[in-house]
C-alpha cells in the first residue's frame, strides 16, 4: 500500500488502533509538538531499527511536512514493508487541522523561529548601532547575504550554530534500541 493520508484520515486509524504512527523528526522538533501514541525515530537513525519491525502491520510515517516522511515510507518499502502509508503535510497538516498535539513545557523554539529571532536582532543592532559605530553596518550586510544565500541554497549556518546551542539540547529518547 502506497498511500498518503489526510490528518483525519490519520485520526481515525489512530482512534481504531489500525496502525502504529513513526514519527521520523529530531527531538528538538518532537519536543515542541507531537501527535499522541506517535514513536520518535529520526530519520538517520530508521534503517538501523526497521529490521526488527513486523512487516505485516500497517504503519504511517510523518515529520514536519512531508519530504522526510516520504524518505523514510521509500526507505521501509526498499526494506519489505507493504503496508506504509505517509501522513500528507506532516505534522504541520496535522495541526492546520485542529488536531490536538503533545508539547514538552519548556520545549525550545522551533529552530526557523530561532533564527528569525537572530537575525533580526543582528539586523537590527548593525542598523541602530551604525548611527554610533558606522562600521557595524556591514553586520546588517553579513546577515541579509547569510539570509538571501540560505534561501537559494537551503543551507543556514546560522541555523546549524543554533542547533547546537544548550538550550537546543533535548534529551528525549527516542524509541530506537541504541
């Protein structure tokens, strides 16, 4: 089976207990929002687990919105599983539904919206401060060249540096067998 489920087509199998949702996003985006019942396994860490799974159950695959959902669903089909679906949209889906979600307390940020943040506050101090230090105006340069070259290529430094800030530091274990 190589189908995509809306997110109320998805909440009427979780509420049958038709099938067992994989959640394949990093913990740092599990923490701010997940669907009840769903198993965190990110996805660079599915291929190692899968070969203990049963093939024969139905299983739906989701992570933010989409893409990495339908890598790890071509990833398990590569591997023997018929039964996978995808859950269209992700979790982002999921919620532009209405649908209830799980959070951490005293989850962080997500990672885009830290970088808005950032950035903006980079931006705005290279302005401000330009009116004191002329100099600091090339930070309002640096940022908007760093912000126009993460769009075109999909790369974000910025984003990477944060990730690896202590507040970004999730200690969630996932349902792998590490």
């Amino acid at each position: 089976m190589n189908t995509q489920l809306s997110a109320k087509e998805l909440e009427a199998k979780l509420q049958a207990g038709n099938c067992e949702l994989i959640d394949v996003r990093e913990p740092l985006e599990w923490a701010g929002a997940r669907i009840s019942g769903a198993k965190l396994y990110p996805l660079d860490s599915l291929a190692g687990e899968i070969g203990s799974w049963d093939k024969e159950k139905e299983y739906v695959v989701m992570c933010k919105a989409g893409p990495r959902g339908s890598r790890a669903a071509k990833l398990m089909r590569e591997n023997g599983f018929e039964n996978v679906s995808e859950l269209d949209g992700g979790i982002t889906s999921w919620q532009r539904a209405g649908l209830a979600v799980d959070k951490d307390k005293k989850a962080p940020w997500p990672l885009e919206r830290q970088v808005f943040f950032v950035a903006s506050l980079l931006l705005l101090t290279g302005l401000i401060g330009s009116s004191w230090v002329p100099g600091l105006i090339f930070l309002t340069w640096f940022v908007s060249a760093g912000l126009l070259f993460a769009s075109v290529t999909g790369f974000c430094g910025m984003a990477l540096l944060l990730a690896k800030a202590p507040w970004n530091k999730i200690d969630i274990k996932c349902n792998c067998s590490e």
